[in-house]
C-alpha cells in the first residue's frame, strides 16, 4: 500500500462520512479503503466514499467479505458495475468504475488491464435553422398555454442550457433582467445563475410573464412527472425536423457559449483533446460573479 497520508482536512473528512442508504459496516470499509488511498481533495474524498460504499453494499448482498482484496477485485468490481449499478446513466458507471479502479491501483500498486468502457458521444447541437423552425413550430401551437410553454422550453434550452431537472421547479418569476441582460435562477440541489443568451431573451420573458408565478413549463405540483413528454411529441415537424430533444438543446448552448469564450483555440493550443482534466484545472480558477458569466456567455442584449 501507499505510505502516504491524507491531509488533515481530508482525513477528518473521511472520518465524519456518515451515508445514507448503506449501512455502518460498508461505510467503515468505504472509510479504511479511502483512507489508505490518501486523496489530496475533500471532492475526492467524497466521490471515492461515494463509490466504494455502494460497492461495500454490494458486496454484502453477495454474501462477500468487506475486504480490500475481496471487493476490490476487477472481477467484482466489473459484477458491480453490470448489476449494481444497472440503473445508473452510462456516464455515472464510467466515472464509478474509474474511481474503484484508481482505489485499486493506490492499495495494491499494479492496475488492471482492462478494455475502456465506450464513451458516451455528447448529442449534436441544433443549426440557427432548426432553432428557428422549432421557434416557428411553437407558434403554431393550439392555445396560448402550450404556446407559451413550447417557447419557454426551447428557449431556456437552447439559450441557458438547462435540462428537466433544472426546468421542474423553474417558475416564470425567477427570469430577472439585470444589467442589461436576463438571468435565469435555477433552484434545487444545482442551484445557479444562468445568463440568458441575448437572442432568446425577448421570447423567453413574454414566456415568463404569461407564468408569472407558476412553474414556466407547466403544472401544479413540484413533484409531477413527464412535465415535458407532452410538449416535446407536440414539437416535431415531420421528416424534415425531428421530435426536439432537451439534450441537442442543452447542446447548441454549450456550442454557443464555447466559441464565444474561445475554448476549442485554447484546446487546440494547449494540445488538448479530451475535456476529462479540464475540471481539475477549473478547481482552481474563481468561476466570477453574474455580471462575467454575462459578459462571457452573450447575455449581453
């Protein structure tokens, strides 16, 4: 094993780790195996406790010992990946089976040789054309109200990336204009400020003036299901435009504010062509206030 040990900070992080769902064996062994693979982050602490105590959970549903040397094998590892983890998206598997795998390398020092996982490829953004025919679809809806809703939809996609998560608790009055620009603020566990790209500002208030203090997308309850089923299968126009994805949208944002910020000339020069280091690096940068992420992200009307 590795000699080296945590931080103070990390180590009493580690220690305090109380979970929800597994219970203290799994957590006690989540705490050793993470311990002796010393971390240099509270961040990675987390995601490392998070990983091998559903795998501690796992393995007391086989019946194994809660052993480094019998959990932490490939063989189990991958087992927990295929059945315990069958309901995670495909992204949440790559990046718990690379936290085991790291934990497995730091104790036991000679990594397995394993084929990658494939990658998951991120959706294609829409073209300025298809937005704008998805726009004119919304128009054509049959009552105010889903009007209304379909502009929001496309709107808050295509210009502040936001996904069904972000739009479930979403009401008209969190669009606020400020200096110059509007601001989307996001409520629930990914809580933000999201500038409004300028060319979708102007819809996207007539939309949040007609919900006023209703949920923008539609509905009554906080809890409520499919909120956007309906208005995506409204949201095709035949052969030559698709049903709308919330993906695609989120999508044609990230493109947008990409460029704008000049990433893929950053990318090219530093040699970079994965974006799986760049979180590590942004760690370190102070991400500004509203009033940059407009400046940056073509809020600015």
């Amino acid at each position: 094993m590795y000699s080296t040990t945590p931080s103070e900070q990390v180590e009493a992080f580690i220690k305090g780790f109380r979970p929800h769902g597994v219970g203290p064996d799994e957590a006690a062994f989540a705490q050793s195996v993470v311990l002796s693979a010393s971390p240099v982050s509270v961040g990675r602490a987390k995601s490392l406790l998070w990983a091998t105590s559903r795998l501690g959970a796992f393995g007391t549903h086989l019946g194994l010992e809660l052993r480094p040397e019998v959990l932490l094998r490939v063989s189990v590892i991958e087992r927990f990946l295929a059945k315990g983890c069958d309901s995670y998206s495909h992204a949440a598997r790559r990046t718990v089976r690379s936290n085991l795998l790291w934990v497995n390398r730091r104790l036991f020092a000679v990594g397995p040789d394993l084929a990658p996982f494939s990658r998951e490829r991120a959706s294609a953004p829409y073209s300025p054309q298809e937005i704008s025919s998805y726009l004119r679809l919304a128009d054509t809806q049959p009552t105010v109200s889903r009007r209304m809703r379909a502009s929001a939809l496309i709107c808050l996609g295509a210009g502040a990336g936001l996904l069904g998560s972000d739009l479930r608790l979403l009401r008209g009055t969190d669009l606020c204009e400020t200096d110059g620009a509007v601001v989307v603020y996001v409520r629930g566990p990914n809580a933000r400020a999201v500038p409004l790209r300028a060319e979708f500002s102007g819809r996207a208030l007539v939309a949040s003036s007609f919900a006023g203090a209703g949920f923008i997308i539609g509905g009554a309850e906080p809890s409520r299901r499919n909120l956007t089923t309906q208005l995506l299968a409204s949201m095709s126009g035949g052969a030559d435009l698709g049903r709308m994805s919330l993906s695609r949208l989120r999508s044609t944002w990230l493109v947008a504010c990409a460029k704008d910020i000049g990433l893929a000339t950053f990318m090219a020069a530093a040699g970079v062509r994965c974006s799986q280091r760049l979180g590590d690096l942004v760690s370190h940068l102070d991400p500004g206030d509203t009033e940059r992420a407009i400046e940056v992200l073509g809020g600015r009307c």
